[in-house]
C-alpha cells in the first residue's frame, strides 16, 4: 500500500469564530486534537500540522514539537498554510490535506481518500456530489500546488476544472461542513 502523509492546516486566527478554531473545543476535545486523531486513525503517517496564530498555544495541543510546521505568513490566507505544509512534509506517496474545522469528517473519510494514496492522484471528499475537503494529492503535484496557492483559495483554483480529479462521495459516512462561528458548533 502507499505511503501516505497527513497535513493538517491550523494556523488560522478564527477571526469570525473570535479565536483560533484549532483552540476550540467540542465534546471536551480541541478540535486540532480530533483533527490530528481522525488523520492518523484513517491511516495517515506522517502527520504535520501547519501552525500561525497563537502558535505556542496551537503547539502545545501537540502530542509532539516534531509536527509542527510554522507558518509565517501564515496571516495571508491558507495559501501560506498549504504552501508550508507541501514543503515540509517528508517522503510519502501522497497526502491527506484536511482543515481543523470540519468537525463532521471522521476517520472512515480519511480512509476512504488514503485507499487512493498514489504519487499521480487528485482526489476530494464530495458530500451529495458538493466538492469538500479532506484533498487527497499524489505527491507528483506537491511542488506544483504550493506553487499555485494563494489567499484563502489553498488548493481551489489549482483543483477547479482538472479532468484528472476524482470526486470521493463520503456523505454516507459524515459532513464537511465547516464551522466558522460559534452558532456553527452548536449545530
């Protein structure tokens, strides 16, 4: 089977949410904490998580200084996220990118994407046919996409209209739904 990463982007302040929503718990669980779980319980290692806002804080979450990836323009948008992340990331055939605040992505999602782990492939979870994330991106295109990537977009443009992108239905196991405010965790 291929080898496949994790990264995680949580280095955004959560400016809507009013701090950083990798701080925010739900359930008693940070959701950084959830996120890092669901990474590595659909199969994902190594995992790296990209850090900015209140970066001690976000770190010490952390079950290890070593996943830490820093960011720093990270304030420019999750560009600079994805854009840290690729770079930094070791050898492996493919990587799960996933955000910290899609708390309705479980493991199974992360497992069904990582079946896919190859060094050519472009995949993304879809929710009743709704493009979403997590991405799954063959490692082929890790250069070529931190290249693209800018502003709040990450990886969007690169993804829009590639004939190579396959589409991962995953409503069946959960919900991408972000959460962007406090009334969006509640849901």
């Amino acid at each position: 089977m291929a080898e496949c990463a994790g990264l995680l982007l949580a280095a955004g302040a959560g400016r809507r949410f009013g701090k950083p929503k990798a701080l925010v718990e739900l359930a008693g669980e940070p959701l950084l904490r959830r996120a890092l779980r669901v990474l590595a319980d659909g199969g994902c290692a190594p995992i790296r998580v990209v850090v900015g806002a209140q970066a001690e804080d976000v770190r010490a979450l952390l079950p290890s200084p070593e996943l830490a990836v820093e960011s720093p323009d990270w304030a420019t948008g999750m560009g600079a996220s994805l854009r840290a992340g690729l770079r930094a990331l070791p050898e492996a055939d493919a990587v799960v990118v996933h955000l910290v605040d899609l708390p309705g992505v479980d493991a199974r999602i992360v497992a069904r994407l990582r079946e896919l782990a190859a060094p050519g492939v472009v995949a993304r979870a879809a929710y009743d046919g709704v493009p979403g994330h997590p991405v799954l991106l063959g490692r082929r295109w890790w250069r070529e996409v931190a290249d693209s990537a800018s502003g709040d977009r990450g990886a969007r443009d690169w993804l829009r209209g590639r004939a190579d992108l396959r589409l991962v239905e995953c409503a069946d196991l959960g919900g991408g739904e972000d959460v962007d405010t406090p009334a969006d965790l509640a849901r």
